[in-house]
C-alpha cells in the first residue's frame, strides 16, 4: 500500500484501458490501522505534510517524491490519501491549524481492469 497526499490518474498502470476505482472514507483510527495492518510506502512529495502525516498516523510517514503505480490484485493495489483541508498553510506548518483537518481515503483499484492487446500497435 501506498500513502500520498493526493490522487493522480497518472498513478493507474499505463497499459489500463478501464476499470474501477473505490474510494473508502476511514476514520483516523481506521487509517492508522491500515498502516499498521499493511507495510506501506510513502509517495508524499512535501516534507510538512510528511510530518503531519507522522504525528496523525504514529508511524513514520517520510518525504517520498517516487511515483506510485497501483497494480491490481499486488500488494500496491491501494493508496491511503490524507486530504488536507483547510486553510493554505504556511511554509514549516507541523501542526494542523484551528479548523483544518486531514481526511483519510482509501483508494483501491479493483481486480477488473481491461487491458489494451494492441496497445503500441499502429
């Protein structure tokens, strides 16, 4: 499993042509027990959110600026996104302002995805 900060479509396999994506609202406890539960890889770009990610989660959550690629029916077949909302915060924010909140979602990519055959053919 994946954590990130945001969701891409450049994130499904290149070579997809279609399938499904579930999209799970998880509590905060229900999200540090995905990462508990699961080993994960950090996909998130930006060194404040990593260490908000830290603090809300209790595991650690490091700066990743790697590409994430969700592989149906594979270990990495879901991504865990914390979404920040709120104000825009400052530059060094490490704690979450008066009113802001992460929302956490769990975003997998269902086993049916089509796959282009001719794919690269002309």
């Amino acid at each position: 499993m994946y954590i990130g900060n945001a969701f891409s479509l450049n994130m499904l396999p290149s070579w997809a042509t279609g399938g499904s994506l579930r999209f799970q609202r998880l509590t905060l406890e229900q999200a540090q027990a995905e990462v508990c539960h699961q080993g994960y890889i950090s996909v998130v770009g930006h060194a404040d959110v990593a260490v908000l990610f830290t603090e809300a989660l209790g595991v650690s959550v490091p700066i990743s600026r790697i590409n994430a690629e969700l592989l149906p029916g594979s270990e990495y077949d879901q991504i865990l996104i914390g979404q920040y909302v709120g104000p825009r915060l400052p530059e060094g924010t490490t704690t979450l302002p008066e009113g802001a909140e992460i929302r956490w979602v769990l975003v997998t990519l269902e086993d049916s995805v089509d796959v282009d055959l001719n794919e690269g053919e002309e």
